[in-house]
C-alpha cells in the first residue's frame, strides 16, 4: 500500500521509520551492516550511482 509518513529519528539518524495506508509501521537501522541488509538496498544504491 501507499506510504503516508516517513522519517528519521532525531535521536539516531540511521534510524528511518514509515507508517503506511494498511496501519503498518517499519522501522529500519540503516547502518545495520548484515548481509541482508546490503542485498536489500544494494540495486537501489547502485541505480542511485549511476
């Protein structure tokens, strides 16, 4: 569904929260270093990039 909201948190700025239009809410440690964390965003960087 639609994202309605999203943000960083002021306390940690790797910290990015969006809530969307089915009441879900995700929260996400951009510095998380993990294997899945660099496959997730790896193409969308990599597209940035270029």
């Amino acid at each position: 569904g639609p994202v309605y909201a999203a943000g960083f948190s002021p306390d940690s700025p790797f910290v990015v929260a969006a809530g969307g239009g089915k009441g879900k809410l995700k929260v996400w440690n951009l510095y998380d270093e993990s294997p899945q964390s660099f496959a997730r965003f790896d193409e969308r960087l990599k597209a940035l990039q270029a």
